[in-house]
C-alpha cells in the first residue's frame, strides 16, 4: 500500500486535525533523520 493511500485512509478513519498532526510529526521525524545523516558525514 501507498504512503499516500494509508495517508487518506487516516484521513478518512480519524479526521483532518489528527491527520495534520500525523503529517507534521512524519513531517518533523524525516527532517531528523536527514540532519542525522548531514551530521555523521561531518
């Protein structure tokens, strides 16, 4: 299944405020990830 699929999904089961939060907790957790890989290649 699709990212995006399961995204509206969730949209669907639990309503726009929670799904917005999800996106932006995703959001916050992929932006970590990536300045983690930024600071092991210092």
């Amino acid at each position: 299944m699709e990212a995006w699929q399961l995204f509206v999904s969730f949209v669907e089961n639990q309503g726009a405020v929670t799904a917005i939060v999800f996106a932006l907790l995703y959001y916050m957790h992929l932006e970590a990830k990536k300045n983690a890989v930024i600071m092991q290649g210092m």
